[in-house]
C-alpha cells in the first residue's frame, strides 16, 4: 500500500473525484483506489483513468452516494484531501512520506499526520496467530488491515509465535523473537531523519533488517475443540528493541483480547494511533485498553549506568496506572543466576562475538536469557545477529547448524531437545534449568565439557572449553549471593549486576577511546580553505604499548590478561 497525498478534491460541475498526475509515481503501473469505510473491512477498489493533467476516478462519487458515508481513508487534514493507493510497488512507498515511521514533523500536535502514522511509529503490525488441524499455525487476523507483511514473514511469525511442543506452557507465556525481514523491502525516506534514532543510545535504535515479535501467548484446555486445547498467540511485530514496554503493553492487552476478540484489538490501535511519537528523553504518557502507561525513552546523552526517574505530575499522577522505570532492560539477575559463577567468562564470549548457544525449558527463559547477554556489554552494541527464540522452522536453521563451516558470530536460544544433538560442534553452550525459587542460593558448578552435552535434559551449567583472560571476581560472587540470603530486592540485585558489566565493558573501551583519541587531528589543524587533516594510522604495537601505563588497571582493581583479550 502507498500514500499518496495532495490537493484534490471534488471536480465542480464533473460528479467526478480528481488527483493531480504530479502526486502520482511513474511506477504505479495499473492501480487502483481502494476504499475504507467506517466500521467495515472490505475494501472497496475503484478505477481511475488518465486525462490531460491528473487521474480521474469516475466511480468514486456513485459509489460514496451511494454508500451515504466517506471512506475512511479519504480523510480532510489541513484542507488536502488524502488517500490510500494500491500502487502494487515498493517504489512508491519511498517516494511519500509517512510510511513505514514518522519523524519531527508527525508530532502529535500535527494536524496532516495521516491515519495510522502514529502507529506506525510505535508497532509494523498486530497479529493473531491462531492453530488449525490441517494447516497449523495461521494468521487469523492482521492490524492495521493494510501492514506490509510478505509471505515469508508471516510464515517465520507464525512457527515463532508458538512454543514447541516439548515446553508444556500451559496457561500463558510471554517471551519475544526476532527474525529477518524479507529483502527487498525498502524503508521510507524518513528513516535515516527518525528522532527516535538520532537521539537513542546506539542499542536502542531502529534494526534496519530485522522484525521483533513480542508474544503473550494462552494455551487452555478446551474439550469443545478437536485438539482438546486453545491455542492462540497475539503477536506486537516492531522495528523498536523496547523489551520490557511491549511485554507491558500486552499484559494489558492481551486478556481483554481474548475475552472480547477483535473489537478489542481495533480499540487498541485507535489508542496507539493517538500516542505521541516515540520521543528520547521525554516522559511519555500512553493510554491503553483504559490503563495508561508512562514512560521514559534513555537518549544517547545520558550516563551510562544510570536510570532517569519518570517525573509525575501532580494533576496527572492520580490517572497513571503502570510507571515504567525502563523500557527495555530485562532481569538481568534472575537471567544469570544458572551462571552466576562464571558471569565473568560469560562476558568475555559476548564481547569478543564467539558464537552461543542458550538451551532452554521455555521460550520466556531462553529469549530473556538471550536478550541479557546481548546487553551485559551495554553501552556497546552488539552487532553480530541474536535470536531471542529459535527454531528448527526458521528459515535461518541450515545456515547455523550446517557443520561444513565454523559456526557463525550469533547468540539464539532454543527449546527443542532436537538441538542439544544438532549444536554438538559448536563451541559454548549454556544450558539453564527450571526457575528456582527466588529464596534458593545459587549452587557453584564448573565449565563442562562438550562431549558431555548429548540431550536437552542433561545438567545445567557452561559447556565450553574456553579459558577467560580474566580472573574471577569473589566480591561480586558474594556480595550477589549474600543479597539472595537477606532477600534484597531483585531491582537492588539487577543493579548491582549491571553496574558490574558497566564497569567491565567501560574498563576495556576507555584505553582504546583513549589511543584513538590520539590519533584525531587537532581542532586548530583544521581549516575551510585547506584540505582535510588526514587521521594518523592505528598502529597495534604502539596500542600495545599505551595499556603498560593507561590501560584497564587504572580503572578497574580485576586482575588477569587484559592485554591477550584485546
């Protein structure tokens, strides 16, 4: 679908709707107009035909007099006339604004912000994954009614919407996934200009290949059906890693759905279509099935390490139903208290890119895992691909369990025992048990050999043979143990955790900064009416050399070889 806007209107003393040949892209090829109407999702396609200077639609006013109503995608908006186009062609889609997000200018107060841009801003679409005894998992519903999925993506949406078989999740689970989008697609325009981007810290931005799925999924037992339960997943596919505010949004959402089926979901876009942009650094206040959430987006100014409280107003603060103090950040604590005695080693594989494998009972336990390991090396990205959920039906599954190649820079996490025989050569695998009780003091276990990894129920613990650089930190072993034996709370323990990775990753990073830094021309080299400065080269002996007297000691008392991890 495309939008197309421009002044247009109705033709006086014709009966005929016109649009401005100017408004349209040279690739539409044969479109048609395709019309909403309030409370109906039938699309209604009208032909247009090619005068002189615009494109006529001859149908249009018999079929709105007729209809006694205007179509709901052809909507006034500061005295332009707007509609949405079947132009059949990606191309078009990047010549108009508004598409795929929005930027500065689709600010809440703006009135030519086009139906469902807002949100579009927050989600890429809604859906409603459904089991059929002949055909599996299927798309049963799609929201808005126009998002651009393919084929492909809908496939990859419906196998990751369900746990497999083996994980018994009875009642409902939450967890999230995150698969390819389709190539070819093409972003808008206004991506590259998105605020949300310029202004989020680099691990919060926008992935430009890849969909998150984030699933609240219910399964019941129900006699009255052939297989005896209900089986149904709603699914928030977004480009925005905000983990920890769409699994918020759904718990609100997802029960009123499936008591109350789709009305309830069209309620729901309405109120997302209304929230504001996804703004960094303001506090956002966003209304939801009669709950309103607020929250705060972290901006790239922020210090690392820190949490900016979301401020309440004293008018307001009575109508605040859920105060989110992050928007993306999962329980770090819960997430590697299987691992808690080798978090140290743990580190070093996800900074240094080796590939991982999280084994898991559940789909919530192996993606929550999953997206703690990504960010332990926060504020650094990680750039290499991660999948908080996989499975032997994703399209990628060849790719990564092939044996005829070294197994590929990725972190996924699984459920299906069926990978404990099919990841045997890979390098480091960490297998979690069952959730403890919150109470339970984490037992210490050693690293343990591959070999000795043959099912999905085999022990848990680190299966690697990889030897860390560091040497174990005791201190923040105890002090964390010592918080499980007092029942400190698990925001005070998920801070301690943090701060400790914070204060790794910032003690690796700070010396090349540093070399870096160095290598920069000097302001006062760098002149209009002279050619650019040119960069000194980075020469590896001589970083060598600058971590003897500025290297990790000056800023962190853990001793090992610095100097052989980098």
């Amino acid at each position: 679908m495309g939008v197309v806007s421009n002044g247009c209107g109705f033709k006086k003393g014709s009966g005929q709707n016109w649009l401005p040949l100017s408004a349209l892209h040279h690739t539409l090829g044969t479109p048609s107009l395709k019309l909403i109407f309030p409370g109906k999702h039938t699309f209604i396609p009208i032909s247009w035909r090619k005068s002189a200077s615009r494109i006529v639609f001859p149908r249009l006013h018999c079929v709105i007099r007729k209809r006694r109503s205007l179509p709901a995608c052809v909507c006034d908006a500061g005295g332009l006339r707007v509609f949405i186009l079947d132009v059949g062609a990606e191309r078009a889609e990047e010549s108009v604004p508004g598409m795929d997000g929005i930027g500065e200018e689709s600010s809440p107060r703006n009135p030519l912000a086009l139906p469902w841009d807002r949100f579009s801003a927050w989600l890429h679409a809604i859906c409603v994954v459904g089991f059929d005894l002949e055909l599996g998992q299927t798309v049963e519903a799609l929201y808005p009614p126009h998002a651009n999925l393919t084929d492909k993506e809908k496939t990859s949406i419906c196998y990751l919407s369900f746990p497999d078989s083996n994980s018994g999740c009875l009642g409902d689970t939450q967890f999230c996934f995150r698969f390819r989008q389709s190539t070819g697609r093409r972003a808008s325009l206004h991506c590259a200009n998105d605020l949300t981007d310029r202004e989020s810290p680099v691990y919060l931005k926008k992935d430009p290949a890849c969909f998150y799925g984030y699933v609240y999924f219910r399964q019941v037992r129900d006699k009255t059906l052939k297989r005896g339960y209900f089986q149904k997943s709603l699914v928030l596919i977004s480009k925005l890693p905000y983990i920890n505010f769409f699994h918020t949004v759904l718990k609100q959402l997802a029960p009123e759905y499936f008591e109350r089926s789709e009305p309830c979901l069209e309620a729901a876009c309405s109120d997302i279509d209304r929230w504001p942009s996804p703004v960094p650094g303001k506090t956002l206040t966003l209304p939801i099935m009669g709950v309103v959430i607020k929250v705060r987006i972290p901006t790239r100014y922020d210090k690392p390490g820190t949490t900016q409280m979301v401020e309440l107003s004293q008018q307001s603060e009575a109508q605040i139903s859920v105060t989110l103090p992050t928007i993306h950040e999962v329980d770090l604590f819960r997430c590697f208290s299987p691992v808690l005695f080798h978090i140290q080693m743990v580190w070093e594989l996800v900074l240094l890119g080796e590939p991982l494998v999280v084994m898991a009972p559940s789909p919530s336990q192996s993606s929550e895992t999953v997206l703690a390991l990504v960010g332990c090396i926060s504020p650094l990205k990680y750039c290499s691909d991660f999948r908080p959920y996989f499975t032997i039906h994703d399209t990628e599954f060849k790719e990564y369990t092939t044996r005829t190649q070294a197994p590929p820079s990725v972190i996924f996490g699984v459920t299906n025992p069926f990978f404990a025989k099919t990841l045997q050569h890979w390098p480091h695998i960490i297998r979690i048990g069952d959730v403890k009780l919150a109470g339970d003091v984490p037992k210490q276990v050693k690293v343990k050999k591959l070999k000795n990894l043959k099912t999905l129920d085999s022990k848990p613990g680190v299966y690697s043979s990889y030897k860390p650089y560091l040497n174990r930190d005791e201190e923040i072993i105890k002090q964390l143990q010592k918080g499980v034996q007092q029942r400190r709370p698990t925001e005070a323990q998920n801070a301690i955790l943090r701060r400790h990775f914070l204060e790794l990753t910032q003690s690796f990073i700070i010396p090349l900064e540093r070399y870096v830094a160095g290598l920069m021309p000097l302001l006062k080299s760098v002149c209009a009416w002279k050619s650019p400065p040119q960069l000194k080269p980075f020469s590896q002996e001589e970083f060598m050399k600058s971590l003897e007297r500025a290297g990790p000691q000056l800023t962190s008392a853990l001793k090992g070889d610095w100097i052989g991890l980098y």
